[in-house]
C-alpha cells in the first residue's frame, strides 16, 4: 500500500526559501499525477501546486505563481515530487500536505515570520 511522507518544513523568515519533499513508499506512484494542497490556521484547505505522472505539466495557484516551483523525481525509488519555495510570505504559514491517488501524507509545518 503507497504511504506518502512529507518532510522538509520548518520556520523561515519572510523572503526566505524552504524546500518540500514527498516521497511515496510501499508501492509506485509514478503513474499519478501528485498534488499539494496546503491549510492555514483557521482556513479551509487550499490547492498549492499538481504535476502530472512525468513531470511534464505543472499547474501552480495564482496566490503562489512565480514564488513556488514543483517538481518530481521517478528515477529514485520513492518517486519523490518536490515543493521549492522561495519569497515565503507570512501567509504561507501553513500545513502542507500532499496528495496522489486520493491518498494523502501526514502533513508538513510550515512557519514564516515576519
């Protein structure tokens, strides 16, 4: 059964960079297409960020266009996607979660101060 498994969030001051992983273990998820979503203090979950199953077509939410890039890596055995962030904002706080398959990972915090 894939697990996915987020890693790499942290506390970042504004301006700065953070980079997420997701690895899928347990299985393949090369043919999916991965998702991240995000969901702020108070707030309802949000769309971040999708790559379809090779890489090739991104689709990223206009609230994050131009600050974050997503990317993914099936040549390593968790076919791992990524989330580099640069320019956080303090409204990027958040958990980020990623998805594929209807399957969703633990979470990620996410904190930038201002």
């Amino acid at each position: 059964q894939v697990q996915l498994v987020e890693s790499g969030g942290g506390v970042v001051q504004a301006g700065g960079s953070l980079r997420l992983s997701c690895a899928a273990s347990g299985g393949t998820s090369s043919n999916f297409g991965m998702n991240w979503f995000r969901r702020a203090p108070g707030k309802g979950r949000e769309f971040v960020a999708s790559i379809n199953s090779n890489g090739d077509s991104r689709i990223v939410a206009d609230s994050v266009k131009g600050r974050f890039t997503m990317s993914r890596d099936n040549a390593v055995a968790n076919n791992t996607v990524y989330l580099q962030m640069d320019n956080l904002k303090p409204e990027d706080t958040a958990v980020y979660y990623c998805s594929a398959g209807g399957l969703w990972g633990q979470g990620t915090q996410v904190t930038v101060s201002s």
